[in-house]
C-alpha cells in the first residue's frame, strides 16, 4: 500500500479476504492502518486524488500488481470508466 501512486492522497475501505475474513484499510499520505476484521461482502475501496495525474486504468494496473491473486478488484474495469 505504501507504493501506491503518489497522486492518489488517501484510500479508505475494505478489503476482502478468504472467507469471512478481512481488513479495514486506511491509508493517508505514507501512513498505513490494516486493522483484521470479520469481513465478506467483498473489497469496497474509496480512493481521493488528482484527477489530472491518475486515472481509473493507473488505479486498476497498481491495484492488480499491489494484491496476491485471486483478489478481486475493488473497481469496476477500467475500460468501463472514462479516463
């Protein structure tokens, strides 16, 4: 999460993991808070940044090289969002 591109300030939500496992992600400028919950709903992420320096296809390529596989997105596809 600390790799996160610069342009994107904050990210807020939660994250799914296997079963009925999960964590509450905050995440604001270099700090980092992943807090282990009893979560399965599924990954809901909010993101805040500079529209001009990031776009949804920026977002959805880190998120995928960010989290070990079969995470699921947190976003609908990029291609389903305009740039």
């Amino acid at each position: 999460m600390r790799n996160r591109p610069a342009a994107l300030y904050r990210l807020k939500g939660f994250v799914q993991g296997q079963g009925s496992t999960g964590w509450l992600l905050h995440c604001v400028g270099q700090q980092v808070s992943l807090e282990p919950i009893q979560y399965d709903t599924g990954t809901a992420l909010v993101g805040i940044g500079l529209a001009d320096q990031l776009t949804a296809k920026r977002c959805e390529a880190w998120w995928s090289s960010a989290v070990p596989s079969p995470m699921p997105s947190p976003m609908p596809s990029a291609a389903a969002l305009a740039d």
